[in-house]
C-alpha cells in the first residue's frame, strides 16, 4: 500500500506492505522484501516432500472428485514401479517416456507437486544425471504414496 504520510515501510501482512512512495530507499526496500517474500514461496511450492498433511489432503480432494481417481488408482502406481525397473535397467527412452505420461496425468489432475517432480525427473534424464533420477524417481514414489495413503485412511 503506497501512503505520503509513513516514515518508511512497514509489514502489514504477509503479503502486505505499508511504504511512503516518497521515499525511494524505502520503496526499493519495501519492493524488494515482497519478493523475496514470492521467491521464498515458490520455493516451497517446488518442494513436494515438505508438503503438510493439509496440502495432501487438498490434492486428495481434488483428485477424488475427479472422474479419472479409479485410473489414477489402478495405473499410477504400476508406472512408478515402471519407473524403477526403467532406471534399474539403464533405459532412458523408456523412462523418459512414463516420466512424460505420468508428468501428463499429474497435470491434468492438477497435482502440481507430481507434475514438477516429472518435469525435473525429464530434465535429469536429459542430463544423464543417474543419481539425481534416482533421487527423483524416490520423490515421485513418496509423493504418490501419501497421496493414496491419505485417501485410503480417509475412507476406513
């Protein structure tokens, strides 16, 4: 919020700040405090194993009010084993190929943290980077099981 009457800046909100638009060091100040404010949030957001039990419940939600939740079910979990064996046995086309399938059903279910880990799984692929495939092949796998084990303890 732009004022002629504050001393400086000052935090309102989270997201809000209160600055005298007269003063550039403090505008600059206020300016550059939002964000790093944004960064440090998509930062978060691309960190799906740093998800609270909320946010997982949310993408349950979302993702058992979809008509595809039975499809995610019976085939999301095969393709990640599909994952392993395809890193496991050093065949990159293939991986690359279920990376990309799953990075689509992700998306169009709307699970952005499934669909980011696929786009950088994609990109380690791209890179030849076997350890951080690993690495990532492990993230998609622990994110998909507490998406299902949240819903399956819901429905007990």
């Amino acid at each position: 919020m732009l004022a002629t009457d504050e001393p400086g800046w000052q935090a309102l909100d989270k997201r809000y700040i209160r600055v005298n638009y007269n003063l550039n060091g403090a505008l600059i100040d206020a300016v550059l405090m939002l964000i790093e404010q944004q960064m440090a949030a998509l930062e978060q957001e691309e960190s799906p194993l740093s998800l609270s039990s909320e946010d997982i419940q949310l993408y349950e939600k979302q993702l058992k009010s979809s008509d595809y939740y039975g499809l995610f079910v019976d085939t999301v979990p095969d393709d990640v084993k599909k994952l392993y064996t395809e890193a496991g046995s050093s065949d990159f086309n293939a991986l690359s190929q279920t990376a990309h399938r799953l990075k689509g059903v992700f998306a169009m279910l709307n699970l952005l943290p499934g669909k980011q880990l696929c786009e950088s799984l994609e990109q380690r692929i791209a890179e030849g980077d076997a350890p951080e495939i690993e690495n990532n092949i492990s993230q998609i796998d622990f994110f998909v099981s507490r998406l299902l084990k949240q819903g399956s303890q819901q429905h007990e």
